[in-house]
C-alpha cells in the first residue's frame, strides 16, 4: 500500500485526537467553526500542522474557564495561520475575557442567591416563583408600579 503525501510535521486528524486526547468529531466539528485548520491530500485526507496541538489546547484550556466558542473564535482569528498559541498570546486573551468572566461570575453569584431564596420558600408556583418563570416577578412589580 502506498502511503498517501504528508509534509514533515504534519498529523493526520487520528494522531492529532490520540495526542491530544480530543475525539476525531470534536476536531471536524472545531474545523468547521474556524478554530482549527487543516490542509487536504490529493484523497481529501486532513492534515493539521504542529501548531494544531496547542491550538486545541488553547481552545480546551478557555472551554473549561466559561469561555464561549464564539469568543474563542474571534481570538484564535489575531493568530497568524500554523502559528501556535504564546504564552504572550494567552495573557492578551485572559485580559480580554476578564470582563467576561467577571460578569459571569456576577450571575451566577445572582443565581445562587436567588436559588437559595426559591429554595428556602418551596413554593415552585408559575405565576410567583422567579425561578420558575423569571417574568413572574416583572409582572407582579409592573402592578405594583401601577397602584
């Protein structure tokens, strides 16, 4: 069997998932949203540069912090293509997503208070319980605001 053309250093998407620990459908599916690139042989096989490895990584890395894939995505754009993730490049992107991750935090601290409250009045009622329908209380103040 004769082995299809590959450039030094290149993987095929099989080694880039054992290496990096991420499944095959993942990396497609990360290739389609434009955080990863690859090249295609002549028989339509992906090959990814080095450079894929700490690109994942990257992605990995931000998924597990909160960060969404879009935000990832406009920040992978300032890479510079088969160019892998700095340590300089991951500073500039955690000082980007600060304000990110500091209003997330903000919400969910907003979240578990208001859990706590719900949890504490047992209630779960449609027309009262903000957690239940978070409209109920907008309702209820509009008549207040009214009277």
């Amino acid at each position: 069997m004769t082995s299809l053309p590959r450039e030094a250093g290149e993987l095929t998407i099989g080694e880039l998932a054992g290496r990096s620990g991420v499944p095959a459908t993942t990396l497609r599916f990360y290739e389609r949203q434009g955080l990863l690139h690859s090249r295609r042989t002549p028989g339509n096989q992906r090959r990814y540069g080095r450079a894929a490895l700490g690109k994942i990584a990257f992605i990995r890395a931000s998924q597990t912090a909160g960060v969404p894939l879009a935000m990832i995505g406009e920040v992978l754009a300032f890479l510079p293509e088969g160019a892998a993730p700095t340590k300089g490049f991951w500073i500039r992107a955690a000082q980007c997503w600060s304000a990110h991750l500091d209003d997330r935090i903000s919400r969910l601290e907003r979240a578990r208070e208001m859990f706590g409250g719900c949890a504490s009045c047992g209630c779960l009622a449609f027309d009262r319980c903000a957690l239940v329908n978070p409209g109920a209380g907008a309702a209820d103040q509009a008549v207040d605001d009214e009277l």
